[in-house]
C-alpha cells in the first residue's frame, strides 16, 4: 500500500510535468525513474546497511526474497532505461509505441508477480530467517471496518497531497531552470520528494535490527517505481501523443551497471557490514556529483 501510495504521487508529478510539453518534459520519467533507481539500491541501501552495521556490527536477511526482487529490478531497469539506447526502430533514447506497449505491459506484470510472491506465495521469504516458522510474526489482518476507513483516509490523502504536487511541480522546474542546473535534477527530486517516507521507515528499521523490513521496502519501492509508474507514463503517452525520452546516455548506463554489480554483491550473501554500506553512499555520491557536473 505504501508503494501504491507513492507511486500516485511520483506518477502525479511527473504528468503534470510532462503535459505542459515543455521541451524537457520528455525527459521527465527517465530522469525520475533513474534517480529513483539510483536513490534506492545506492541511497536508501547504503545508509541502512551502515546504520545497520554501526550498530549491529552484522545484520542478515533473506536473499530468496531480496534476491529475487532485485533480478527483477535489473530486468526492468534495462528493458526501461537501456534498451532504448540501442533500439534501431526509433531514434535513439526512445521507444516506437509498441516497444512502449510491450515494456509498460512487462513492467506491469513482473511487478504483479513479484506482489504475488511477496503477499502470497512465499510470503516466509520476505520474514527474518529466525522468524519463518513463527506465524505470529505475520501480522493479524484488519477487520472490515478498519480496512474501509484507513482506505478512504488514504484515498483523501493521496488527493491533497497529489493536488499539493501539481502546484509544485513549476516551481520545482523553475528552480532548476534560475539555477542553471542541469535538466536531469528535476528528476532527482521528484524522486527524493517521493521516496521520502520509505527511507525514513527503511532506516528506522535498519537501526532497530530489522534488515529484512528495510530491504522489503527498497527493493519494494523500486519496483514499484517502474512496474506502475511507466505503464501510467506509458498510457498517457499514447493517449495525449507525448514525446518521451526515455534511454539513458552512457554516462549513467555506466553507473547503473556498477550499481547492479556492486548490488549483486552485497545482497548475494544474506550478510551486511559497515563496509558494504560505505560502498553504495560513495557510488550515490559519485551520481550526484556526475548529475551536477557531467
């Protein structure tokens, strides 16, 4: 519900962004996306892992949840992000509209799926090791009258804080725009903006020994950012005729793939030390330096 919910919001302020069709709009999802990406497997990981290690010394999860989750991001995160670049039915950086259909309808599916898996299916491997076999550990479901007033409270929050997102989308342009940043920074904030309160819930429960929470939620969060986020981009694209960039240069094709390399690495083992930690804060450091200064 928490990725739902802020997938709302960042697919609100990337549309509104994108429908003023603005020469830099086309750029908008690409950027957001990618910053998300970048954010979470660099940002949100690395400072729980450190939180985490300062004050565990160790901590461990399980990687038959976490592992999976991240195969796919890195499926999605190339078909979305990558391919574009060298696609030859189009000009570079972008997607025909049915390369466009078929990676919305894959984004969508592999975030289905991994749902499924997460709620349902093999919900234990998403639970700390010591605690799989405990069904106290799951949580009692709400009854119906609980269920139906926290979804309407939701409902009314997501509108004003999506109609609060409209009004400040321009001003988040513009700000880039006087300072003469580049383009790739409206992006970048949006996705701070966004991912805010998982981090926020991601590092509390790293420094209270709950490391699998803090990864369910980030590798959570960032599939959520592509498997719902490009269909929405996607369906208002072909529905208002949009333009949209969408492949990233080589520069952050380069850093995606030390991200995803360094990110195999560490959750390969179930195991996290301070070590880890500072590896991912100096590749999120390197991305916003490089974003700043290309």
């Amino acid at each position: 519900m928490l990725a739902l919910a802020v997938t709302v919001i960042e697919v609100a302020l990337i549309l509104s962004l994108m429908l003023t069709k603005a020469a830099s709009a086309a750029s908008i999802p690409r950027d957001t996306v990618y910053a998300a990406v970048m954010i979470i497997c660099n940002g949100v990981v690395g400072l729980c892992v450190l939180i985490g290690g300062l004050h565990h010394r160790e901590q461990t999860f399980r990687i038959e949840g976490t592992g999976s989750g991240f195969a796919a991001l890195v499926a999605l995160s190339t078909l979305v992000l990558v391919m574009p670049t060298f696609t030859t039915s189009s000009a570079e950086g972008s997607y025909t509209d049915s390369q466009l259909v078929f990676v919305a309808a894959s984004s969508l599916a592999l975030w289905l799926v991994f749902v499924f898996i997460q709620a349902v299916r093999h919900r234990d491997y998403f639970l700390p090791a010591e605690s799989m076999a405990d069904e106290n550990v799951h949580a009692d479901p709400p009854t119906s009258a609980e269920a139906w007033i926290s979804f309407l409270l939701l409902i009314v929050s997501l509108v004003s804080v999506v109609g609060i997102a409209k009004l400040l989308s321009p001003t988040v342009e513009m700000f880039v725009m006087k300072a003469n940043a580049p383009k790739a920074l409206v992006g970048i904030i949006i996705a701070m903006i966004v991912l805010m309160p998982e981090t926020w819930a991601a590092v509390r429960a790293a420094r209270a020994d709950r490391l699998q929470t803090s990864m369910n939620l980030a590798i959570g969060s960032a599939l959520a950012s592509i498997g719902l986020t490009i269909p929405a981009v996607v369906i208002a694209v072909v529905v208002f005729d949009l333009k949209l960039l969408i492949g990233l240069d080589h520069k952050d094709i380069a850093l995606l793939a030390l991200t995803f390399v360094v990110g195999t690495v560490t959750l390969g083992s179930g195991r996290t030390n301070v070590m880890q930690g500072a590896i991912h804060l100096v590749i999120f450091a390197a991305f916003l330096f490089l974003t700043l200064v290309p």
